[in-house]
C-alpha cells in the first residue's frame, strides 16, 4: 500500500471528480444521455453549443476510457 500524501491526495481529488461527473449525469427514458453543462440551476445557458463540446466531449471521453459507451452513445 502506497502512503504517499501525493498519490493519497490524488486519489481523492479523482474521487471527487468521478462523483461530480455521475451528478452531472442526466437521463432520458432511464437512461444517461448526456451531462449537464452546469449543476447550477440559475445559470442561463445562451452559449449552449460552446457548453455543449467543452463539456460533453471532456465527460465523453472519461466515458469512452471507462469502458462505458452505452452513455456516450446516447449524447
């Protein structure tokens, strides 16, 4: 077991990370067809087709690393 507090902290920095990425998620029919661009509700979405490649293909892509397409083939 590693106890270095580099590897320990990026541990649970990814932890975070994968947790805030599942929160994001949203479904269709009970299925994930996508991420949210905001979690934040009282944020206009004007620049949807900006928010749309800066933040779907960043979630696509750990997707696609996790082995998880049925997800991205849903976007």
């Amino acid at each position: 077991m590693n106890n270095d507090p580099l590897v320990i902290e990026a541990k649970e920095i990814r932890q975070a990370a994968e947790e805030l990425l599942l929160s994001s998620l949203f479904e269709y029919q009970g299925e994930a067809v996508g991420t949210r661009a905001a979690l934040s509700a009282s944020i206009a979405a004007e620049n949807y087709a900006d928010c749309f490649i800066r933040d779907s293909v960043p979630s696509a892509l750990v997707f696609l690393l996790q082995g998880r397409s049925e997800i991205v083939r849903n976007f």
